[in-house]
C-alpha cells in the first residue's frame, strides 16, 4: 500500500484551529446532544499512526479523559527529551527532518498517518506531504489565532471529494491531492 498522509481537523471561518490564547473551547460552540463524531472514527479507523507536534501532543496529555488514541502517536520535537512515563507504551518521540521521520515510521509498518497539529500540518504541506484533508468548517471568526495554513513554496491543488453539513451548522469538506 502508497504511504498516505492525512488530516482530520477543524477551523474557523477565517481559518484558524486555536485561538489567540492556543484556546479549543470554540470546539463545544455548536451543541452536540447526540455526540456525533462526523466522521472521525471511521476516518481514525483507516489510519495506521499518528503524527503529531509537541503542543498538540502536550494539549492532549492535558485533557481530562484517558490517553484517547488506540494507535501508536508519534510526537514531533526538537526540545522533549523524552515522552511522559504515563505515555510512553503509547507516544513516541521522533527526530529529523521529515523524510528522514516519515522513512522511520514506514519502517515500522505504519503507513497510513493521521497528521495533526497546526505546525506539523504546515511543516507537511510546504514538503507537499499531505494526500487528503478533512477540514470542518465552524461558523465563527476567531479574528486571529493560530491558522490552519501558512506560506506555500508552491500551489497545490485538491479535489473536492464531498462536502457535508453537520449539526445544522458546520460544515465539512473531504479533500484529495491532485498532482498538477
């Protein structure tokens, strides 16, 4: 099977995935009664790892529930020495740059990753590493933030592959890679 990167995640109108103060709590702005996931673990499902920045990978340690991932998540930094003993049979730091990362965790057998984090999902489109997004859209405007995209060395296009409406509010569009 063809490596493949992918990105489930939500953001803004005005496109960003945190706040001013790196605050989520915009992510419960739209009553959920029925705890519809959209998706995400059938998307989750697919997926062999994940790839995921050191804040994202600190956010989640900080959530109030159990470690909330069955699949092996590979942490990326270049200022952790280690992964927190309460997560390190689930967490795994890795080094280098991204093909270098990317050919480690190959190796391992993972080949279908799920990137998250809003550096990492950038630092993988300017490589043009991302094969498919599925960006959930909420009706808000932030004003500034942390943005889902940063500058291009390049254009890359996508395809819509479908677009649904949520929740009566958010919606969700699902993105393939077309190479030009």
């Amino acid at each position: 099977m063809n490596p493949q990167n992918a990105i489930y995640i939500a953001q803004s109108l005005d496109g960003y995935i945190a706040d001013k103060n790196g605050g989520i709590a915009w992510l419960d702005s739209i009553p959920n009664p029925d705890g519809d996931d959209m998706g995400y673990y059938a998307f989750l499902n697919r997926m062999d790892a994940l790839v995921m920045g050191r804040i994202t990978f600190e956010t989640v340690c900080g959530f109030d529930c159990e470690w909330p991932y069955q699949k092996p998540v590979f942490v990326l930094s270049n200022t952790l020495h280690e992964i927190p003993e309460k997560y390190q049979d689930k967490a795994f730091l890795v080094k280098g740059t991204l093909s270098e990362i990317l050919a480690q965790i190959h190796e391992k057998g993972y080949t279908r990753l799920y990137i998250d984090g809003g550096k990492t999902i950038q630092q993988f489109l300017k490589e043009d590493l991302i094969d498919e997004m599925i960006i959930t859209t909420f009706p808000l405007l932030l004003g500034g933030g942390f943005p889902l995209f940063g500058e291009l060395t390049q254009l890359l296009a996508f395809e819509v592959q479908s677009s649904q409406i949520y929740l009566g509010n958010l919606v969700q569009t699902h993105f393939v890679r077309k190479k030009i």
